[in-house]
C-alpha cells in the first residue's frame, strides 16, 4: 500500500530541501552544503508550518543498494540526502570536479544538529534492542537537556503490523522522529508509516544509537577526522565488514566511472542531434 504522500505529492518541504544545494550522484540528488549551513537549514525546516522532511545519511555502501533496489532508491529521491564518507566525496570529485564541503554522517551531525537547536524540542526515538536504545536515550539527555526524549519502540515491533507503534508516534505530539533500524528498513519503514502529523523532521540515522549509547567504540577523533573511521571498524569487525570494503568499494569506484562516462556520452550523442538538425 503507498504512503499517502505518494498520491498526493505534497511532500513541499522535503522537495524544497531537495533542491536547496545538491550535486547528482548516480542521478540521485545529494546536499552539498557545509556543515555550519546544513545545519542552519535543517533547523529552519523545523519551523516550517506545513510539510515534514526526511533526511537520509547516504555512504557507498547505500548507493549500491539503491542501483538494485528501486524503493529504496525512489524513497531517497524525495528525502533530504546528506553524504557520508569518503565514498561519495570520490564520488563527487570524479563526477563534479570537487569532494563534497563537508561529510555530513549521521553519527556527528545528529548530536550537533541536537546542540544547534535551542528551541525544546519533542523528539522521538525508533530501533536498536530495548537496552541500547534507553542508553541512547540517557546520553541524548545529558548531552541536551532542554530536549525531551521519548522512546518510542525498539527495533523488535511487528513489522507487519505496526499499528502500535503508530498510535504512540501519534499520541507523543513530536517534532523530531529519529528512526534507527538499518538501510534501507528505515527508509522505507518511515516513509510508509511516519505521517506529516506526528512530525516535521524524520532522521533515518543506521547505527547512531549503538554509538550514542556506548555499545560501539568511535574511533579515536584523528582517525575521524582522517575520515578513516571504515578502516577503524573494519578492524574491529573484519568477519561482518571485510565484503563491504574488499568487494563493495571497488564496485562503487566502478559504477562511478560507468556512469560519469555514460553521461558523457549521451551529452555527446544529444549534442550530435541537435547539430544534425540544424543541418
């Protein structure tokens, strides 16, 4: 069944986001602001009096789902897309000319747009295992606590029939969903079931709340600032991340170039065209 906003197509706010700044990567569109300007955008959507947006953190790793999943990838062309990674700023520099201004991954930007709203806010928390998530839900408040948190649902819900969940997004009165279930569940989760009136900004965030709760070590702030904090957990984690990087990087680099050169060539073969018809 389609989400409402499907057959309506009133998604403004979250269309207006889209076309605010952004560069095309695998013709879907990115946001290339920098960090202090994402942010200043982002809280002003907040107070916007109608429409909702949702923002997805986008790496390498979910461009290629998206090439194969054609939800997922029709669900990230309405959304507000920010890059992660040094995947995508090769990505922009083989296709642009230019790394994107900032890497904007969920993992930072979530508790600095957090600290960068100084209006209280209602925000909602989805995903992880019910320990994880309190944790999570702890360490957002001592980190801001003129927010108010409220866990929703675990991860654990029925996915079938999630009628709960949905009457408790309703109940809360939210301004802020932050939805952690993994790419692309959440996208498409949030997308069929988070209406416009249970809040106005959704942030599909993967693993945020194992990092915010202590379950996963950051690496050390160097190597994020290196951004080379994949090498980092594919050192912790070689048996579960060795295929991402060792078969998935390589793919990306791949279809990066298959598409910058495709491209090429149909600007070429269109300006052959229009020569020969002048002609």
């Amino acid at each position: 069944m389609k989400h409402y906003r499907q057959e309506a197509g009133m998604n403004l706010i979250a269309n207006f986001a889209v076309l605010a700044s952004r560069r095309a990567i695998f013709d879907l569109p990115v946001c290339d602001l920098g960090w202090d300007d994402a942010l200043v955008f982002i809280n002003e959507l907040l107070s916007m009096p109608v429409g909702q947006t949702s923002i997805s953190f986008v790496n390498a790793h979910n461009m290629l789902q998206a090439l194969n999943d054609e939800e997922y990838r029709e669900i990230l062309s309405q959304n507000l897309v920010l890059p992660d990674g040094i995947g995508l700023n090769i990505a922009s520099q083989i296709a642009h000319g230019s790394p994107f201004p900032a890497n904007l991954n969920g993992t930072d930007f979530v508790p600095a747009l957090l600290t960068f709203m100084e209006l209280p806010r209602r925000i909602g928390l989805i995903g992880g295992s019910r320990a994880v998530i309190e944790a999570a839900a702890a360490n957002f408040r001592r980190h801001t606590p003129w927010h108010e948190f409220i866990v929703i649902s675990d991860g654990y819900f029925d996915k079938q029939d999630p009628s709960v969940v949905v009457s408790e997004l309703s109940r809360q009165k939210l301004d802020i969903v932050i939805v952690g279930m993994g790419t692309p569940l959440q996208e498409k989760w949030a997308h069929q079931h988070i209406r416009d009136d249970h809040a106005r900004l959704v942030l599909t965030v993967g693993a945020l709340f194992d990092f915010v709760s202590g379950s996963v070590p950051r690496a050390p702030h160097l190597v994020r600032a290196m951004r080379l904090e994949w090498a980092y957990r594919l050192a912790h984690e070689p048996s579960r991340l060795w295929r991402r990087y060792a078969v998935g990087i390589p793919l990306f680099l791949y279809n990066v170039a298959r598409y910058r050169f495709s491209r090429r060539a149909q600007i070429m073969k269109r300006s052959e065209v229009g020569t020969a018809r002048q002609d």
